[in-house]
C-alpha cells in the first residue's frame, strides 16, 4: 500500500502538481490491498470447509 503512495509522490514532484497523484496512489495501493485482503479470507475460508467435510467424511456415519 506504500509503494503507490510513493509512485504518486514522485510523479507529483516531476510533473509539478500538488498531490493529485499521491491521492490516487494512495487509493489506489489501499483499494488493491482490501481486494488482496478479501480474497485471502474467502481462500482461507473455503480451505477451512473443505477440511472440514474431509473430517466428517472420515469419522465414518
């Protein structure tokens, strides 16, 4: 989530402007690592019920 900031940042600096690119980095590298976040959940949930079916499938029935 840094390292866009600080793209941003430095495009900013060379082109002038005023923090518009360090915004947009920001957003940017934040809304990346909430999606990253959301699919490393989703992927330990699903991991978690399969292991789950797996184990009641062995204890026999």
């Amino acid at each position: 989530m840094v390292i866009p900031g600080l793209i941003g940042l430095w495009i900013d600096r060379h082109l002038g402007t005023v923090m518009v690119f360090l915004v947009l980095g920001v957003i940017g590298g934040m809304t990346a690592g909430m999606i990253h976040l959301v699919r490393l959940a989703a992927s330990i949930s699903s991991d978690e019920a399969s292991d789950r079916e797996s184990s009641d499938n062995d204890s026999g029935g």
